[in-house]
C-alpha cells in the first residue's frame, strides 16, 4: 500500500451531542467497551496505515493517555492473572505510531486538516473524520487507498443519504465510472433543498495529495464563518476530478445522539461478551413499545 499516513481531526466543540461532551472529547465516547477513536486507529491500522496524526485541542489530553500504556492498570491486570485484559490494554499503546497536534482555534475540518501539512511531508494522506465511526469489512479506509493507487487522484468515501441528511452534509456531482466507484467533478457543501447535485454524499474519510493545502489557504471561510474542507475538495474536483468510493462498511455518525445509540445497539448485538444478552433484552423491550 503506498498510503501509510493518516491524519484523524478531532478538535471540534461536538456541540451536538452536549452536555456528554462539555468535559470529555466526543470522539472518547464509547462504543459499548472501546472509545469512538479507538475504532477509527484499529480502521486505519487495518488499512495499511502505520502513521497517524490526531489533531486536538485544550481538553482532550485524555485521547493522548488513551493511546499511552497505562502502567497501574497494566501491573493490576497482571497481578490478578487478567492476560486477556491486559494484552488488549497493551496493544492500544501499541497500534501504530500516533502523533498529536493542537488546532489552537476551533476554525473549522479544513483549518484543522492545514495543521497536519509538516506530518505530512509531500506524501498522500488519508483523512479519517473523528466523529465518523465506519465497522466492517472491507476497511473503508483500505478501500479508498485502493481507489488511490488504481487512479491516481483524490478520493471520497461516498454514500446515498436522503434529502433531509443532505442538507447536514453535501452533494457531490458524480458519474459511475466502475461498481461503486464514481468520478466527482463537482460538489457543495450543506445545499439548500431543492440546490443538490445527487444525493450521494462525503461521508468521513478521504485521501488526499499535499496539493490540497495550497488550496485550503486560497480558499474563503465558509458555512459556519469556518474554513471548510468540502469547499477545498470542491476546487479540487473542479480542477482535476475526484474519485468517490461507495464503502462497503456501516457509518455511524457519533457527532448525532440518534448516530450514538445506533451504534451501541449494532455494536452490541454482535458483541462476544454481551451480543446475546443484548438481542434478548431488545426482543422483550419491543414487545412492550
Ligand atoms: P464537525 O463539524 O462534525 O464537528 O466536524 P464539531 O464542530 O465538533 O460538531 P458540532 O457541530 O459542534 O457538534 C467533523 C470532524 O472534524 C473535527 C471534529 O472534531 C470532527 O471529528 N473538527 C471540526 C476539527 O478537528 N476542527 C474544527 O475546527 C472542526
């Protein structure tokens, strides 16, 4: 694979699920037993990526020692004969070499994703949202760096949403060009209704070439007074075309509350620990609705 770099921005205020993330950083939230960031590094790992760059801000130290061994837990596990525990604690130190940066400003996905230009050093990169938490085979990720080998440009993760959605995310101009696979040649962020260009969508994970930071400097604020990735991306697929690739995998959307709960059910019903327990309880519960 010639993508090793990722960046994961997870600076932003996650406003909309507060008050769960006035003091702890959205992307910490769980899924069941793992925090939301945890499966968004195991995704890009999967993928071939063995570089990561978290960009955060005040206040999310906690992903930092998330992602560091925690040595009193790690010595108690051991002392307790917990090994299966404390493998699984040790192998979140280890996952992949993962670096941080602070967006000293919450300006928006494309300011943040200008702070990763020194990590990135000329390479293409993948782009994993942190609030967009994609499970299942194959690694979206792995999927779009695929796309970037076979074509040479920059890619989307793509997916059909209804009209009420499109107008939260953006509409991409598209044309199939192969199964699940499509050229983007134009795109706008959050359109008006009845302003779409199809109803497919980027949806939390992209690559991207250095060339896109000499955009994002050109590029005016955008909806929200924010510099916005989407509006670089669109000068972009203007320009040169982009690819957009219809994931395998389910998205969850963990910037949403409704987005939350559905991935702890779903998570949950095929959880080893819990996975049978949880159908029963849902059986019984919907009965009584
Ligand atoms: P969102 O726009 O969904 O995140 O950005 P937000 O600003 O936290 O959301 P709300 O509207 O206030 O609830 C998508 C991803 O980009 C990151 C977020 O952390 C999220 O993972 N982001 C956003 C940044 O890193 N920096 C920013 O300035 C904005």
């Amino acid at each position: 694979m010639i993508i090793k770099k990722a960046i994961i921005p997870a600076a932003g205020l996650g406003t909309r699920v507060l008050p769960a993330s006035k003091a702890v950083p959205k992307e910490m939230l769980p899924i069941v037993d793992k925090p939301a960031i945890q499966y968004i590094v195991e995704e890009a790992v999967a993928s071939g990526i063995t570089d990561i760059l978290i960009i955060t801000n005040r206040g999310k130290g906690v992903i930092e020692d998330h992602f560091d061994h925690s040595l009193e837990l790690e010595s108690m596990m051991k002392t307790r004969g917990n090994y299966g525990m404390l493998s699984e604690l040790q192998s979140v130190a280890k996952l992949a070499n993962i670096y941080f940066v602070r967006q000293k400003e919450t300006k928006g996905l494309g300011d943040a994703v200008l702070k990763a230009e020194s990590f990135v050093g000329g390479e293409p990169f993948a782009v994993l949202y942190g609030d967009d938490v994609i499970i299942g085979e194959p690694p979206a990720t792995k999927e779009l760096c695929e796309a970037y080998e076979k074509y040479g440009k920059g890619v989307v993760g793509i997916k059909e949403v209804p009209d009420e959605l499109l107008v939260k995310y953006s509409s991409l101009k598209v044309e199939k060009k192969d199964e699940r696979v499509y050229e983007v040649s134009d795109m706008i962020e959050k359109p008006a209704i009845g302003n779409k260009f199809s109803n497919f969508s980027v949806l939390g994970r992209c690559v991207l070439t250095p060339e896109i930071f000499d955009i994002l400097r050109n590029t005016t604020l955008g909806v929200g007074n924010e510099l916005q990735l989407t509006d670089a991306m669109k000068t972009l697929a203007r320009r040169d075309g982009m690819i957009g690739v219809d994931f395998h995998a389910t998205r969850y959307d963990m910037g949403n509350k409704f987005g939350m709960i559905k991935a702890n059910i779903e998570v949950a019903l095929s959880h080893r620990e819990i996975g049978e327990q949880t159908r029963e309880y849902i059986k019984e519960l919907a009965k009584t609705l």
